[in-house]
C-alpha cells in the first residue's frame, strides 16, 4: 500500500534523471559530430522536443552498454555507428 507522498517521491525521482538526461544530450551534441547529425535529421521531421527525448534515449542505451561491457564512449560510438 502506497502512503500519500511515496509515488510522488519516485515520480520526482524519475523526472530529475529524465531532466539530466535531456541536458546532457545538448553536451554530446556539441561534441559528437554523428549524434548531432542524427538529432538534427530527426528536428526536421518531428518536433524539437521530440527529437531531444529521442536523443536522450539513445544516450541512455549509449550508457548502458558502456557500463555493462566496461567499454569508453568513443568504442561505442564507433561500434553503434558501424553497425548500420
């Protein structure tokens, strides 16, 4: 049984993560020549917040897969883009 403020807690949760997600999507855009090209392909078809949340997706898997094989950034940047 939930009390009263225990979801808004996770809820609150959730959202900061989803906020840095977002934001630091705007960092690796910067810096990283084929995720800015495909962020910005995906802003000409679809809305730009769209686009950011989409990217910032991406970016979380990109983290993932860094975390569970112990790899850099830049391999696997190479390896997701080699592999299409």
């Amino acid at each position: 049984m939930l009390q009263n403020g225990q979801a808004d807690g996770e809820v609150h949760v959730i959202c900061r993560f989803s906020c840095s997600a977002v934001e630091s999507v705007q960092t690796v855009n910067r810096l990283d020549e084929g995720f800015r090209r495909q962020y910005q392909h995906r802003c000409h078809h679809k809305p730009r917040a769209v686009a950011k949340v989409a990217a910032a997706r991406r970016l979380a898997v990109r983290l993932y897969w860094m975390l569970r094989t112990n790899t850099g950034y830049p391999e696997i940047a190479r390896i997701e883009s080699s592999s299409r």
